[in-house]
C-alpha cells in the first residue's frame, strides 16, 4: 500500500477535492484587502468574503461552497504580531481552509463530513481528537446546545468522554455586536506523546494555549440573529460556516512539533539561513552554537522572518503599498519588525527579504501564481522599503542600546545614572535632538531619568525614534520589553498629538485670529454654485456673504461668496481662479478662490463699496487655459505611467498650475532616463492625437468603477461623480478639474525633474503649453551660449565638454595627490617625535586641515608605518564643516597583549572634542566640536595608553 502524500500542497488539494465530492462549488480566495467592507483592515477570516449572504444583502449561484483562504491577523482583536516568532505556532500571514453552506445543509452533515475528513480520510486517532460543544447562556437565553453533541455521538467514533461543553467565550460565534451569529463545535488534537498523555490527560489542556493540544477546525452552526438589545431571534435560513487553520492540519498531518517545521516552510528557513553572514547559522535546525539562548534568539528570527516575508508578499500582491497610513502602514510595521531581527539577530546588513522570495514562490506559487506573475514588481517594492529603513536602522539602534543601560541603572540609583548620562556625551547629543522643549543638557538628563526611574524609555526617545529613524512604536515597545522595560506611552501620545496639531494647522487656511471670524450674510438663497464648467463670466450673480480676515502680518484681505459662480475653487491638486468681480461701476481683483466647508470663497482685494445688485463674475480666461493645458496633461501623465511602470502607480498627490504641474505617484525606485524618455514621447503623442475630451456628469460611482475609471488620491467622493475620458482606452477618471477641449490644444508637454519625496513616493515635475515652449527656448538658448565657449569645433559638443571635464578631473587628482604628498611629510614628523610606552610606540600628532576621508587614509598609512607595538592618532580640522576629526589605529599584538582599541580610544577622545565615534578594535575614528581642545585630547594619549598597560 502507496505511503500517502502529506505535502502541504497535497493536504490544500485533498481539502478541496474532498468537498467537491460532496457537491461544493469550489471558489478561489479572496484578496487579502476585504472588498467594499470599511469595517475590516485585512481579510481575518474565511468567512469574510461571504458576510453579504450571512447578512442577506447579497447570494451566490451556489448554497455549498468550499476554498482557501488568505488571511492577514494583525490588527484589532485578532492581533497575532507580538506572538509570530516567540512561539512556534502564531503567523500574522496563514490559509484559512473552509466549507460553507447557504441555507443548505446543517449541523449533522458538517459534523459527519468534518469527522470522514480527518479520521477516514487523513487517518488521525479518534483517541487524540475532542470536540467542543456551546455549554449554553443565560444572558443570551441559551440551553446547552446538546443537538451537536448527539450528533457527534451519533455521527462519529470520537470517545463521548472527549465531548467537550465550553462556555461562549469559545464556543459562540457572532460577527459584530448584532448580526448572524450561533454556537460552534471546534475539533482539537493532542499531539502529545504516549507518555505525555498518559501522564496528563489530554481534556484538561483543551483550549489552554498548550501548543500541542490545539484547535484545528471550527464548525459554526449560524441560525441566530443579535439585536440590538442583546436578544437573540432566529433567523429563516441556518448556515455553516467553517475554518480550519491550514497550516496547523499540515503540521499534524505531517507529524511535526510546529507549523514552522512544516515543507511549506523549510525552503523559507533555510534561505533566510544562507542570508545570514554567520558561519554558524547554516540552517534552522542546524546552528553551530554552544549557546542555548543565542540559538533560541536566531530561531525566533529566522521564524519572524519567513512569516513576515509571505506577509508582505501576499499583501503588495493584493495591492496594499507600505505607507504611513491605513493597510500601508501595517504592512511597511511588518516589513521593518523582519528587518530589525535580521539586523540585530541574523548580522544581515544589506537588504535581504526581498531575496526570499524565489523560495516563498517554491512553496506556494502552485497554489497562488498571482506571487510568481509579479514578482518582479515584489522585489522592487520590498528592496525599496528595506533600503530607505536600512538607511536609519542601525543608528537608531544604536541610539536606543546607548540609553538602555542608563534606564536600568537608574532603577537602582538615580543619581548614580544622572551623573554617567550627563558624561556620556553621545547619548546627551542626540536626547538634545529628542528633548525640544527643555532649555539646558542638565534639564534634559534630570527628565529622562526621572523617566527611567520607573522603568520606562522615554516618550521623548520613543517619538525621536519614530519621527527621525522610522521606528514604528509597536517596535520601540517590542525592543524596551526584550529588555525588560516599558515605554513612556502618555509622553510619546502627547508629542504625536501635538505634530498632528501642527501639520493640522498648517494645512488650514486663514492663520490669523480673526480666520474663523463671522459671516456677514448679505442675502439669503442657495449656497455657492459652481458653474464654470460651462462660462467663464457670468453676469446675474450675487453677494450671499463676506467678511474680512486679518492674517499672523496683521494684513486685512476679504472673502466674498456668491450664489452663482464661474471661479474655480482650489481642489485635486488644481489652484483656484483668479479675476475679477464687478458690481456696477466698481471692480475688485480676485486673488485667488478656496472652497471652505459648503462655500465657495473668493479672495479679493478689498470689499466692493456696495454689496446690492447683481455680480459680473469674470475668470481670468487666459490663466485658466494655461491651468488646463496643466491638468489635462497630468492625467496623460498618470495614464502613460501606468502603462509604462505598472499598475501599481497610484497618484498620491498632485499640483495644477498655470506654468507647473507637480505629479506625486507610488513607484518603489528612480524613474530612468530612458523610462522618463519614453514616458514623455508617449504623452506627446497623446497631444498629436488631438483626443477630444469626453465628459460625463452625474454617472453613478459603482457604474464608473465597473467601467473602469480611475479614482485619485485621497479625493472623497460621492453616489454620483464627474468623468473625464481622453479615449476609453488611454485615460478615463474621476475628476472634477478643468480641461482642454482635445488634447492638441495642449501643444507640447516637457518633463522637468524626477525624484523622491518619501519611501515608495515619486515625483515628477513638468510644463505644458506655452510654458514648455518658454522652456524649450530656453534650453535651446543655453545649448546655443555653450556652443559659443568653445570656437571652431572639430568634434560634437558633448564630446568637447566631456574631453573638458576629463582633464579638470585628471588636475584635480594631481592637485589632491601633491595635497597627499605634503601632508605625507607630517607623518614623519609625527612618527620621529613617537615616545614609548612601557614598550609600546605611542604616535600622535595634527596634520592640520583635511576632512575625514583623507585622515583616515593618512590615519592607515600611520598604521602601516608604525607596524608592531604601536599605537597611533591623529587629528585634523575641517573648515567647511567646522568640525575636528580624529583617526586611530592599534597594531594586532598591542591588542592581544592589552586589550587596547582603536574604539575605545577615539571614544575618548571625541568625548574629549565634544563629539563622539568609534570603529574596529584596529581603526576607528570620530568627529567633534571643539577644535581648540584638539592638541590637549592628543597630548593626552601617551598618559591613555599607560593606563591600560598591564
């Protein structure tokens, strides 16, 4: 008889095929991101993708139904991210396997088939398997639900003593505080050995967080419905409802003490392994180490590492991006958690989830070929996010492991602490960057131990450690507790709330004290039309209200809102329209329009003498063609880089000027020169074309989105929206700007600049219309200006300035290696004047101004001179950046014989010169402040040296 396949893709298949012989549609997973449901981040669970029919506002061409599921548990009360890793069990990342019914069949078939599965099919031991019953409630007026206890009598050979009643914490299921709901049945195993179980018996551990008496199925029988008032009334049609931990039934399957141990997982562990520089981690069940802690602490990383990567992986896949908001924002938390551990744990100091992936696409590419298909685009994404977090990472870190030891000694003694925080000059530097609100380096101090004194990181260091080094606050937290402490939340709030105040300020109009001064109502009727889709002058309107504001220079400026109008108002990314409004005789200049709440706004010059009679309102025709020239070569942009990137470009920011357009997109690295070329031929093209616009008012949003218009950044719209199509095939969006009439009218389109604004974000700046012709000229003027600097050329331009810059850079070089030369002379001088040590050479001297780079070159050939038994140091001065530097070096022997290090050393002395550094036990180097004490801290390094020889 065939040994049977128990290969996790095996196992997902047999799931599958089992319920398509009992008459189950067989459905595909649904995204990772719930569609059309606000109320969740991440699909938690199987059951997500059909709440529509449990709540009876959707239905199915089926009433059985089976599939698996991806699920994402990192938020709200299905939050696994502090467990993933430490134990061998939770995943943030996991496949909920599941078998629904629809007003189908019920509680016996669920229970038999769910019995047949496990025990006839898959062969697990009635004796190892228990089931968990309702015991019943009687705030919800429940009896114990003794029908699914007989049926798994009845249906089953499970020993009755392994019938389980639990209360409804464990056993009732409801999807919100009203809804479907009912009583569950959940299937656990005991995985225990022989001996383990007959010592203690399996019952008393069900539902005990032992990780190996665990859950692996849950059935829910949903015939209820939750009121309001906590009644429960039941409903026509009764489900099922099934989930089965994927990974879980493989690990049992597959008689493995852990998920991780699973196939599913091996290729993932092993790759993270081979990342890791250390020679000792050559697989996860292989660490060369004495160590019992250090190999815990490696397997808890690697394990935090696969989970992570599948993730990240699955959720960009989906189509969440990491950001600073929302689904973003959890993902780019997960992604720099895996980062961390691999930088602190593994030794991984370059970029390297993004270098898993091939083998996460081994595992589970079979099941999910959406992984294999964007590939490409994952490890541009994910590289990208690693290297901006890398940037930042390690100096972080060092900045928290610097203070921790502070925090704990200031358990024991506070003053003890106050005193070795106030010495410790690197640490006081950078809590000055963190402590703004505190005049003095003392006050600074005597706060953060105050803090410290009770255990606690400082909010002020955990909101530096956040807004300067991308440190999210679950992983400060995460940190203090690997060390014992806590963190300073109240503080840490207090300076978050206090920069969202700020930030919240500056994007408010109107700053002065009179900004949300009163209204004076001229007329009554309806509130700011605006009509300037169709007119640019109009002649009926009307004062409804003005007021003037006086803004932080103390300069009055006045607002008018009118009934009617052709202005329009700044929003998407467009400026508002400039002009002029006349009643009668009188013409006030509009200097720009805001829409505030439901008013439309007019910044005008000075108010009208009289606010009676109608209103001429006249836009500025001419800027306003300018303006959209602009806006409809924005959206060719956006539709020319979807095309040419991906369709992962999103447009997350925008500007519409008469002379610029800004467009900010995601992208994940630098646009090339030849994608930028392409992407402006492109466009310009689209000009040739002359497409004529299409638009549409009034279509309803679920009809433009089936239609597939685009919906842009952060704009709120309502049930009906505003379409503009330049071919249904190229550009179609939601917009409610102001465009040309046909793409010709735009004439040319320049790109200008590309470059980065934020992790993942691009920027593109570009000109259209006359500005671009204003550019191109000018270009061509400075091309021509060029050409006059070099007469009678006898070989392209290009070729004349390239030969031009070849030889400045060869003079530079023979400028900068006679700068060597002469400062190569001090090294005699500095190596004739040595003195001894008990033994040891002792080297030290200024070679005076040089920057960092060439000390440290000169600081190495002081080394290689010096040779055996010495120790060396010199120190420069940098006018540019009027700083001090200091370079030191120890021969191999004076550390064997001393313990003596460079690092130790430049240490000092950048304590010394106000400043701080360090480096290998054989150079290290340091910066610092104080230029005059320079010579006192190397005249100091003979006495430094004779200190530590023993």
């Amino acid at each position: 008889m065939s040994t049977p396949d128990r290969s996790a893709s095996a196992i997902r298949q047999q799931f599958l095929d089992f319920f398509a012989e009992k008459d189950h549609a067989i459905v595909p997973s649904a995204s990772i991101v719930p569609g059309g449901d606000s109320t969740l981040l991440f699909t938690n669970a199987g059951m997500n993708q059909f709440k529509d029919v449990f709540l009876g506002t959707g239905s199915r061409d089926y009433t059985r139904a089976a599939d698996t599921q991806k699920c994402l548990r990192v938020s709200g009360k299905h939050n696994d991210l502090d467990e993933v890793g430490h134990d061998t069990y939770h995943h943030t990342f996991f496949e909920m396997l599941g078998n629904w019914s629809f007003g189908d069949y019920f509680k016996r078939e669920a229970i038999r088939w769910a019995w047949e599965l496990l025990v006839d099919e898959w062969g697990l031991e009635p004796e190892r398997l228990y089931a968990t019953v309702h015991e019943g409630d009687d705030a919800l007026g429940l009896e114990a639900d003794e029908e699914a206890a007989a049926l798994w009598t009845e249906e089953t050979t499970i020993p009755e003593a392994h019938i389980l009643y639990e209360p409804s914490k464990e056993n009732f299921w409801m999807m919100g505080d009203t809804g479907p709901c009912g009583p569950c049945s959940e299937v656990h195993v005991d995985i225990r050995s022989e001996e383990e179980r007959a010592r203690v018996d399996g019952k008393t551990l069900v539902n005990k967080d032992h990780p190996q008496v665990i859950e692996i199925w849950n059935l829910v029988f949903i015939q209820y419905d939750a009121q309001p008032d906590g009644s429960l009334e039941t409903l026509d049609d009764q489900h099922i409802d099934t989930g089965m931990g994927f990974e879980r039934i493989a690990a049992v399957l597959q008689g493995k003490p852990s998920t991780y141990d699973i196939d599913l997982f091996q290729p993932l562990l092993q790759a993270a392994a081979d990342a890791s520089p250390h020679e000792a981690v050559r697989g996860y069940d292989d660490i060369a180490l004495d160590d019992s802690e250090e190999i815990k602490r490696i397997r808890i990383a690697l394990r935090v590492i696969v989970d992570h990567i599948r993730a990240i992986a699955f959720a960009i896949t989906d189509g969440v991006t990491p950001g600073n908001v929302g689904r973003g924002y959890v993902i780019r938390r997960i992604l720099r958690r895996a980062v961390r551990y691999g930088y602190q744990t593994l030794g991984l100091r370059e970029p390297f989830l993004h270098a898993l992936l091939p083998a996460l696409i081994e595992a589970m590419g079979d099941a999910f070929p959406e992984l294999d298909e964007k590939q490409s685009y994952l490890q541009k994404v994910i590289r990208s996010e690693e290297e901006s977090f890398l940037e930042t990472l390690g100096t972080g870190l060092d900045f928290f492991a610097g203070l921790v030891p502070h925090v704990h000694q200031a358990q024991g003694d506070a003053q003890a602490a106050l005193t070795s925080l106030q010495e410790d000059a690197k640490a006081m530097n950078l809590l000055t960057n963190a402590y703004v609100d505190h005049d003095d380096r003392t006050a600074i101090a005597e706060a953060f131990i105050a803090t410290a004194q009770k255990g606690a990181l400082a909010g002020e260091v955990a909101f530096l450690l956040h807004d300067t080094y991308g440190f999210p606050i679950d992983l400060t937290q995460l940190m203090a507790r690997e060390e014992g402490l806590s963190v300073d939340m109240e503080g840490y709030e207090r300076l978050m709330q206090r920069q969202k105040e700020r930030a919240r300020a500056a994007s408010q109009f109107g700053t002065g004290p009179d900004a949300d001064g009163d209204w004076h109502i001229v007329s009554d009727g309806p509130r700011s039309e605006f009509v300037g889709y169709d007119a640019l002058s109009i002649s009926d309107a009307q004062v409804r209200a003005v007021r003037t504001v006086t803004d932080e220079d103390a300069d009055a400026t006045a607002q008018i809102e009118l009934d009617r109008t052709p202005f329009y108002s700044e929003s998407g990314g467009q400026v508002g329209d400039t002009g002029t409004l006349t009643l009668g005789d009188d013409s006030v200049r509009v200097l720009d329009t805001q829409r505030m709440g439901d008013r439309i706004v007019h910044m005008v010059n000075r108010l009208p003498e009289s606010l009676d009679g109608h209103v001429q309102a006249r836009v500025d025709a001419t800027r306003r063609q300018h303006i959209k020239k602009h806006h409809t070569a924005t959206h060719l942009l956006h539709a020319v880089l979807r095309r040419t990137l991906g369709e992962h470009v999103q447009q997350k920011g925008s500007l519409v000027a008469p002379d610029r357009l800004r467009f900010d997109f995601s992208h994940f690295e630098a646009v090339t020169d030849d994608e930028l070329r392409a992407i402006e031929v492109q466009i310009n093209q689209a000009v040739q074309r002359n497409i004529p616009k299409q638009e549409e008012r009034g279509v309803p949003m679920e009809e433009a989105m089936e239609r597939g218009a685009t919906a842009l950044f952060d704009e709120k719209y309502g049930d009906e929206v505003r379409v503009i199509t330049f071919d249904p095939d190229f550009s179609m969006e939601l917009c409610g700007g102001t465009h040309v009439d046909a793409t010709g009218e735009i004439g040319i389109v320049r790109l200008l600049s590309e470059g980065s604004v934020a992790s993942g974000i691009r920027r593109i700046e570009a000109v259209a219309g006359d500005a671009a012709v204003d550019f191109v000229e000018q270009e061509l003027d400075a091309l021509d200006r060029a050409r006059r600097q070099f007469q009678g050329l006898q070989r392209p331009l290009a070729s004349e300035i390239a030969a031009l810059k070849a030889e400045r850079d060869a003079l530079r070089e023979q400028v900068q290696d006679l700068q060597r030369a002469q400062l190569a002379q001090h090294l005699d001088r500095i190596i004739a004047e040595a003195t001894e040590v008990n033994g040891i050479t002792v080297a030290t001297g200024t070679i005076g101004e040089a920057d960092m780079d060439l000390l440290q070159d000169l600081g190495q050939q002081l080394r290689d001179r010096l040779g055996a038994g010495a120790v060396g140091a010199l120190g420069s001065t940098d006018p540019e950046s009027e700083k001090v530097y200091v370079v030191a070096s120890v021969a191999d022997d004076v550390i064997a014989a001393h313990d003596i290090k460079a690092g130790d050393l430049v240490g000092d002395l950048g304590r010394q010169l106000g400043g701080g550094g360090g480096g290998r036990p054989t150079f290290a180097s340091a910066g610092g402040r104080h230029a005059d004490k320079l010579t006192d801290a190397l005249d100091g390094v003979a006495d430094w040296v004779r200190g530590r020889v023993t």
